[in-house]
C-alpha cells in the first residue's frame, strides 16, 4: 500500500545566502513534465537563462509542437508596513538581473521529484511549488505560508513571449495581444501566431487582476549567450494578480492551453494529492532495489521521459482501433524529442525495471508502426507525424530492447505480431537497404554509410561537416546485427527452422569474421571500424563502442579476449561519471564540452563521457567478474552527488572528460537516467 499525502523520497538543497555564490542559483536547473512532451523548467534563482525556460512549455498538435506558453513569472509581497519583497530572480531593464531575492531562499527541495522552494521572510516561511498535472498541458504555481506571523499580500505578474521553444529568443513578440476577463477566468491570444489561448486563473483569499500592461526589454538569456546563440529577448505582461495569504492557506496561480471544463475537474489540492498517488504507485510497481532512496530518485526521473505524444491523431486512432495504446520516449530535456536509438537503449531502464511492461508493450509496437525499408525512425522532428530514418543502429537496439521486454513480460503474442517486421528488417540488411546499409557477401559484416550522414550514435554533424562518420564496418554496429541474427534464430526456431538455420549460418559467418577482422592485437583492443569508406584500411581508436561485443546477451567476441578488451577501455575511457567516447592517447581527444555549437559538436564524440555507457561497462565487467557485484556497483558512486548538478534530481547528457568532469549537454537524458537505474538494480 502507499500513503497518499506524503513525500517518501527527499533531495535537499539547503542555501544560505552569506555562504554560497549566487551563481550556484543560476547554474542548477529544476524540471517537471506531464507525460505529454510537454514541461515546465527554470533555474532555481527563478531567473530563464535558456530559450527553453519557462513555467509552461505546451505540447501541442502538429504542425505547433512544443510551444513556450508562459516564460516567467514575478513574485512580490507586500506587507501593511509598506515593505516590499521580491522573490526569486526579477528581469529588469536593460538586461539586468536582479537577484535580491536569494536572500530569503532557505532550501530548495525535491519531494518524489516535485520541486519545492522554501523561503524565510521576516518571521515567515513560505513554500512555492510547480506541479503539471499528468497528461495536462496545465500548469499550478502555488504558495503556502506554513509558519510565522501576520500574512502579506502576494503579487504574481506573469510574462510571455509565445513561441516555439526551438525558436531563437530575440523573436519578435506575438503582438498584438487579446485579454479576456470573465469573473476570475482570464485568457491571453496572439493575433499574430495560430495558437491556442492560455488560460489563467488564481485559486485564493481575496484574489484579484490588475491589468497593467508593460514590456521587459532585453532580456538577457544566458546559457544561450554561452552556446552561441540569440541571447537577448522581449517578455511582455498583460498585468499582475494579487492575493492575500493566510495561514496554512495556499494560493495557486493557473495556466493552461487546455479548455476550462479540464482546468475546472480538480481543484488545486486534489491536483497535488493525484499527482503524490500517481508517484507512489510508480514506486510499488518499480523493480524492489529502486523502491527507496538513489533508485526512487531515479524512478521518478524515469517517469518524465515515458510519453503519450501529443497531437499524433492518425497514429492513436490507428492504436486505439487495435486496443492498444502510442507511447514514446523524449531522448532528453530540453531539446530532444523520441529517438529511436535513445528510446530502445533506454527501453529496459525506463520501463522494465520500473515495472511498466505494458507501456514498454506499447512503446514497441509504436516504433514497429514505423518501419520502412528494414529501418525504424531515427527520431521525430517536434510537431511532424513522420520520422526521419537516417540510422544505421536503432533498428538493431530495436532487437535488444524486444528481447529485453520479452524475457520480462513473456509477452509471445507480441512476438508472433511483429515476427514478420523483424524478418523484413534482416532480409533488408541482407541484401541492402538506405544508406549503403548491406552485408557484405564477402564475409558476413555488416556495412553503413553515405557521404554527408552521420548513422551511428557517434552522430555529431555541423552544416557539411559530420565529424566521426565511421563509414564502413562499425564495430558496435556489428555486434548488434549478431546479437539480432542470434535473437531472431531463437524466436523463429519453433515457428519455422528452416528460417532459423538460415540466420544462424549467417550469425555463425559473422562471428568468425568478426573475430578474425576486428581484433587490433597491437593495443589488446578491437578496432572501431573496419574497410573505412569501402577500402581496406582500419581505426584503430579506442572507443567504447567496443564494449557492445562483450555486453549484448548474445556478445560476439570469443571469450578470451573479454578481459583485455574490458582492461583497456577500464584504463583508458572509465572516469567517475561514464565512459570517454575517445581514449586521451588519440590525437583527436578532447577534453572539454564547452563553447559554440561547432565547438561541442566537434568535442562530442572525440573524449566527452556519455553516461549512458557506463551500463554496457557493467555488464561487461560482469561478464568477466561474474561474483563481483560489489565491485561493479562502485562505478555507480559518484553519480548520487552529480544528481545536485545542473538538472536537480536527474542526470545530464554528458560531461567532460577530466576532472571535475562537469556535465553539459541536456541536463535531463533518457539513457543517462535509465542505464545508471538499470546498472543500480544489477548490482545492488
């Protein structure tokens, strides 16, 4: 059973002001979702350094996506003294920040994966939270007082720019604007932009709206002005609320792109006590090892990846005609949206040892929907209903992540469903698909790659540019087209063996050729790629994509080699918080992710560490190390305490490659959170 009003997993942030620098307020990020795609997102200072910072960014149908309905909000208390105080972060003029407001933040918290602000104003402490509730593109900012003496008045003036949350910042606003006031009832269009009204409402004592129109100019965006981006932006304000607080009373301001009889079915307590329910069944049905502490934190990060996606009409219909369900997964926050490659890497972490079977169900047979040409979509441009299918690897995870969900569920209808796509997608490899994607007659492997695109994971491209192309016979890319081949011959072995044997002889044919071709005995390692752009010559880099021979169930590397191979990559790629992508002995390494986009992209894949891999590491290492679990779980350590780093309560995209490692990219990734839960609960 669980309790319904009470948070079971805490992570605190305490502040003190006359101790800490202020811009650990603005470099630590919170956010929530709401299980469309939709999110709301900010620093903990209040202050939006990002294009991607708002208090609701909407999913909404195609051709919109994901629009920045609500951009800020502006917090007062005024007392019958006459003093007045600000809270959280205030955009001034000029691009001026004002950031008086720490002063009175106490903690920030995380109560099973809520975020909280605790303030402490004279002799009161007042409590904020942001809460969407599930499958809602609604929003509840609330404040309680919960302790102190006489009550002030609270002003909230919201701020907008609408637009889409890709679109640069220095957008023009979307004037002109249209407020409509009905009793409390309060909706703000554009005349300029197609877009759905958001609709606002302030839940409490005595609570008014002032209509006071203004502009804030030249809004500085920070973090964008560090990527290399439009950094300065316009936010205009139709006026501001007003409410008075009482004692153990909360006020909770509304927005939603939603109609009014949605907003209108729960009040905003019974929102908060749905949402803390809807949490704690996420618990009871999560593998027993992610119940409590670390894992629940990284249940509950989970949770915000596993979508519904918003506005696929076609495909729900078609769903719904079969009794089935779409589900997807977002590849991370901010940016991402559901990869193929990302969504089936992160399908047993997410959905498996959370116990969402039915949903890893559903999110499979969504992906095989999509499949043409043998290949499942590479990923979904936000507001498109097509995908685009320029991988070379996603259709093989494709395999694993069936397998993996198969040995959980014993799903065999499921199976005997998509049996004749997995036959399809393999006779496609055979004998070739898009993007130079065959077998090569000669000896089995498989071979990817065309001019100009980047298909492995390893995919960072800048204009013509696409930095690792590993055009040829990519090492993990082979490994993965064995594992598929061994997967399929035991699936199809009882259905029809003549089928089987078919795949087994080319599984066989490519193990040997595997062993005979990849091994680089020079470093004790396999190379990355082999017949490079259709030649002869080989890469002999020390990457991780090598650990995929030992990890997959079915690893195609001969055992022997397993340890000096798991050496290797332990002494050159491990680091505390995931694998370098480049060993620091290459001339390409490179350190540090950081700077303009060519800068990144040109960092991303030659050194930066990529949590994600630290699972295939652990089940290499136990795989060599079958009794040592202990050991394996201490590669895990460090990655509690980089939960308090850039996304509170999650675990970042990437980071540096030398200490003190600092993490960058998106600071909330599907598979850095469910490989490291996946890893968790192997090695408890």
């Amino acid at each position: 059973m669980y309790a319904k009003n009470e948070p079971v997993v805490t992570r605190s942030m305490r502040w003190d002001p006359a101790q800490s620098s202020r811009e650990i307020l603005l470099n630590r990020e919170w956010l929530i979702t709401n299980g469309l795609g939709g999110y709301a997102s900010g620093t903990i200072s209040g202050a939006i350094t990002r294009k991607y910072h708002g208090i609701l960014i909407a999913a909404l149908p195609a051709p919109l996506g994901r629009m920045v309905m609500w951009s800020h909000v502006s917090e007062v208390l005024r007392f019958d003294d006459g003093e007045v105080v600000s809270l959280g972060a205030e955009e001034r003029a000029g691009g001026q920040l004002d950031l008086h407001g720490a002063e009175y933040l106490r903690e920030f918290r995380l109560e099973d994966g809520l975020p909280v602000w605790s303030y402490h104003v004279r002799d009161l402490i007042i409590e904020k939270r942001v809460l969407l509730p599930h499958l809602q593109n609604t929003v509840h900012v609330s404040y309680q007082i919960i302790g102190g003496g006489k009550a002030p008045r609270l002003e909230l003036r919201p701020a907008f720019n609408f637009r889409h949350h890709e679109a640069s910042v220095d957008l023009p606003l979307a004037e002109p604007y249209k407020l409509t006031a009905v009793n409390d009832r309060y909706e703000i269009v554009s005349a300029r932009r197609k877009l759905p009204p958001i609709r606002m409402r302030l839940c409490g004592r005595a609570s008014a709206f002032t209509i006071a129109p203004s502009k804030i100019h030249q809004v500085m965006y920070r973090t964008e002005q560090a990527r290399g981006y439009a950094h300065q932006g316009e936010l205009w304000s139709p006026g501001f609320f007003q409410v008075e607080l009482a004692d153990e009373k909360t006020a909770t301001l509304i927005g939603s792109t939603e109609p009014w009889e949605i907003i209108d079915v729960l009040s905003p307590a019974e929102v908060l006590s749905s949402e803390r329910e809807r949490r704690a069944r996420l618990l009871v049905d999560a593998d027993a090892e992610a119940r409590e502490g670390v894992g629940a934190e990284l249940v509950f990060a989970s949770d915000q990846y596993v979508i519904t996606p918003a506005g696929r009409f076609e495909e729900t219909a078609r769903a719904h005609a079969a009794g089935d369900e779409v589900r997807t997964v977002i590849a991370g926050y901010h940016w991402f949206t559901d990869w193929g490659r990302d969504t089936m890497i992160s399908l047993e972490g997410l959905t498996l040892v959370t116990g969402r079977s039915l949903e890893a169900g559903y999110i499979l047979r969504t992906f095989a929907h999509y499949v043409r040409d043998g290949l499942i979509p590479n990923m979904f441009p936000d507001g498109q209903k097509e995908g685009l299918y320029n991988t070379a690897d996603a259709t093989l995870w494709f395999f694993h992540a069936l397998g993996r969900y198969l040995e959980n569920s014993k799903d065999h209808i499921t199976l005997r469903l998509l049996l004749p796509t997995l036959v399809d997608i393999v006779e496609h490899h055979l004998r070739g698909t898009k993007f130079n994607i065959h077998v090569d007659p000669d000896d089995g492997l498989l071979i990817q790659g065309q001019k100009g695109y980047q298909l492995t994971w390893m995919d960072a491209k800048m204009g013509d540019w696409v930095v690792t192309p590993r055009r040829g016979k990519a090492v993990e890319i082979n490994a993965l087209w064995y594992n598929a081949l061994r997967l399929l011959d035991g699936w199809l072995r009882e259905i029809d063996p003549a089928a089987a044997q078919r795949y087994e002889q080319h599984a066989a044919r490519a193990h040997e050729s595997f062993n005979r071709r990849f091994w680089f005995a020079e470093g004790g390692h396999l190379y990355d790629v082999i017949d490079l752009d259709g030649g002869s010559a080989s890469d002999p880099a020390c990457r991780p994509n090598q650990l995929f021979a030992i990890s997959l169930d079915h690893p195609v590397l001969d055992e022997l080699r397993w340890k000096s191979v798991l050496d290797v990559a332990q002494s050159e790629l491990l680091t505390p918080v995931g694998l370098r992508s480049l060993s620091p002995k290459h001339p390409d390494y490179k350190p540090i992710y950081s700077g303009d986009l060519r800068s990144r992209d040109g960092a991303y894949h030659q050194g930066t560490v990529w949590a994600w891999l630290i699972g295939p590491f652990i089940d290499a290492w136990l795989k060599v190390h079958p009794r040592d679990k202990q050991g394996a779980r201490k590669f895990l350590d460090r990655f509690p305490e980089r939960m308090n780093e850039n996304g509170i309560g999650t675990i970042s995209e990437v980071f540096d490659a030398r200490e003190p490692h600092t993490a960058g990219g998106c600071i909330a990734q599907a598979w850095s959170v469910a490989e490291v839960l996946r890893s968790w609960v192997k090695t408890a």
